[in-house]
C-alpha cells in the first residue's frame, strides 16, 4: 500500500509538473519565436516532443495518479466499476458528437492529444473524463454525506452536483483549448457562450450525469467514507486542472473570458472546496459510535478500550 501511495504522490506531481511546462510553452515560448531560436538542438528537440505529445502526457498522469488512488481507498472493483463506464460512455458520446454535432455542437480535434480513435477523437479525452469525473463525482458524494442509508434524491443530488461540477471545469476549458492560439480542438461554428454553443454544456452535464449514474449503480449502496485528508488528491486534481485552463483563458484571451472564469469559480472551485470541507465532518458523525451499541455476540457491552479497537 506504501508503494501505491508513493507511486500516486509521484504521478501526481508529473501531472501537475506537465501542465507548468505546458503553461510555459504555450503562453512563454511560443509567443516568442526568439527563444526557441536560442536554444540548443537538446533543448528544441525537448520543445518539439512537448509540443507533440505535452497534451496527452498530462492527461495519462492524470488518469492513472486518480486510478491509483481510487485502487488504494476504494479498491480495484469500485474504481473499474467508476472507470469504464466514464471511459466507454464518454468516448461513445465524444464519437457521437464528432461525427454528427450531437451532444456538443459541431467540432473536430486537431492535433497534440495523441492517437485518435477511429480518426476522430483522442484516446487520452474519454481518460480525461474519467478522472476528473472521479474526482467530482467523490467530493460531491462525501460533501453531501451519502452513504448506504442515503435516498435515492441524495443519490441523484450528488449525480446532479458532480456533473455541474465537471461542467464548471469546461467553462475554462474549452476556451482555453480551442481559442487559444495553439487550440487543440475546434468549433465548426462560433457558439453564442463565449464561442462555444450552449448545447456543448448541455452535452458536458448530460454525459458526466449519465456515467455517474451508471457507476452509482455499480456502487451499489457501497459507503464511501473518506475523510478531509483522504480526499486530498480529488481536491489539488480538481483545483489543478481549472487553474491550467484558467490561466490560459486569462492570459491568452480578451478581457471578455473572465467572465466564463467567474463562472468557474462560482459553480465549480467554490464547491469542491466547500464539499471537502465538509467531508471532516461527514466521516467523524459516521465514526460516532456509542459505547451503548457496541456490544458482544452475546449481547454484552465491550470495555472502552475494545469499543475504540472496534471503532478503529
């Protein structure tokens, strides 16, 4: 489990390493042709495998720093049972809106994420669903204290917030990849929102809430409980990934994206970190046990000291 654990920590930090170095290329270097020009043959060979294949290393460590904390707090089958319907649903709905404009509008991915699924969409965005849909799908479902004893309108509240979420996530992200001067994807048509259609957030909370739904039902009434410390890595994920898009948003567009931006911030950072915080609070009332209901087979109550071994 040590191993696991040190293995996330370090995926986590290559994830968030690359989104920097990506940052810089973007908004430093390639803006200024001069400094490519300066550097030495290692260093442009370095710029142009970035350039290549900067996109889809940050989304691979991604995925696998979240696959590998899911492994370590909820096990191999809850994070599987999270992971392929993210992965296959999300990639059905990508094929489906590249070829016919549904869900998401009319676009088309351009280079720098990787090998494209039957030519049309990147292997490394149905990764990108699944890990950030994870990570919000978590912290809303322990911020809204669902466990095994939970309504089905709790069960559905977390579904509807965690997708709402992973929406408030595309607000900078979408502008930032396909508007920025390097875009990685584009819009056949400019959208009414800020260059996007509004049927591509619809499209965004449609196919997060579906996903989710299914992975909820594979869950089962299966109780999560993680702590605030344990959902750690959820948080940075989440908080990571809006400042990457954010930061390009701001700095490589007009005045007029910080809109969007507020946005983001108001349905997507502001909640996460709301929804940690209160995840303290959800696993210290679940720990509540009394010592008057910790009893024996036999139906005789247990010492203090047991009811805290039994408790831990």
């Amino acid at each position: 489990m040590k191993k696991l654990t040190i293995a996330e920590r370090y995926l986590l930090l290559a994830h968030i390493l690359s989104m920097v170095f990506g940052l810089a290329g973007l908004l430093i270097v390639i803006p200024s042709p001069e400094i490519i020009v300066s550097l030495p043959p290692i260093g442009q060979t370095a710029f142009q495998w970035s350039m290549a294949g900067g996109g889809a290393a940050y989304i691979i460590f991604g995925a696998l720093a979240v696959a590998l904390y899911g492994i370590r707090n909820l096990g191999i089958g809850t994070t599987l049972a999270f992971l392929l319907p993210s992965v296959f649903l999300s990639l059905s709905s990508e094929l489906l809106g590249t070829s016919t404009g549904f869900p998401f509008g009319d676009y088309a991915y351009l280079g720098g994420l990787g090998y494209k699924v039957a030519g049309l969409v990147p292997f490394t965005i149905p990764l990108s669903w699944f890990y950030m849909g994870f990570v919000c799908y978590l912290l809303a479902r322990c911020g809204l204290q669902v466990n095994s004893s939970s309504s089905w309108i709790r069960h559905l509240g977390a579904i509807a917030i965690a997708a709402i979420l992973l929406t408030a996530w595309d607000l900078v992200l979408d502008p930032a990849m396909s508007q920025a001067p390097v875009p990685f994807w584009e819009f056949q048509d400019e959208g009414s929102f800020f260059g996007m259609p509004y049927r591509n957030l619809i499209g965004w909370v449609g196919t997060g809430a579906i996903f989710m739904t299914v992975a909820a039902l594979l869950w089962g009434k299966k109780t999560i409980l993680l702590s605030r410390q344990e959902l750690n890595l959820p948080l940075i994920t989440y908080l990571v990934n809006f400042a990457f898009g954010a930061t390009i948003t701001i700095v490589a567009l007009d005045s007029r994206f910080l809109l969007p931006t507020a946005l983001s911030i108001l349905l997507g950072v502001v909640p996460t970190i709301i929804f940690w915080w209160r995840a303290e609070a959800n696993k210290l009332r679940q720990m509540d046990v009394s010592i008057e209901n910790v009893v024996t087979g036999d139906g005789e109550q247990l010492p203090p000291k047991q009811v805290d071994m039994a408790i831990k």
